[in-house]
C-alpha cells in the first residue's frame, strides 16, 4: 500500500479494497505511516477474477462480520502454519 497523503491512513481488519486484478480484505488494522510504503497482509474476496478493473485499489465500504474475520483469520494462520 502506497500511502501518498501528508497524514496517515488507518485500516481496519476486515474492510474491503475493490480494483486491480481482484478485490481484497484486509486480515488485520493497520495504521499507514504518512508518505509511506508499506506491505499490508489481505484476503483475496472474489475467486476467479483476474481481469484489471483499475491500476488502483479504492475503498467499498464494506466491511466483513465479525463471523467472516473470525473464520478468516482461521483460514490465513492454518496457511501459515503449512
């Protein structure tokens, strides 16, 4: 994530990134350091797309449940671990 702004950007766990080759979920709250770089760990949310809707990533305004992060997190740390 390229954070371009004078001040910093937070992130929520669980909040959608809709653009680029396929939308994505944040695994965890982050906060953006201003004119920054930084590698954000996420969840790809559509399985198959991988055509470019834009070169950018926007923010949706979704947010996934606190059911879907809990299984989510499951699913990133049971990868991690193999």
């Amino acid at each position: 994530m390229i954070n371009e702004a004078d001040s910093p950007v937070l992130l929520l766990d669980g909040e959608e990134l809709i653009g680029a080759k396929q939308n994505r979920t944040l695994n965890t709250t982050i906060l953006l350091k201003e004119h920054s770089r930084t590698i954000i760990p996420v969840s790809c949310t559509e399985a198959g797309r991988w055509s470019i809707v834009s070169d950018r990533f926007s923010h949706s305004d979704l947010f996934a449940t606190h059911r879907i992060r809990e299984k989510k997190i499951r699913s990133v740390t049971e990868n991690q671990r193999t």
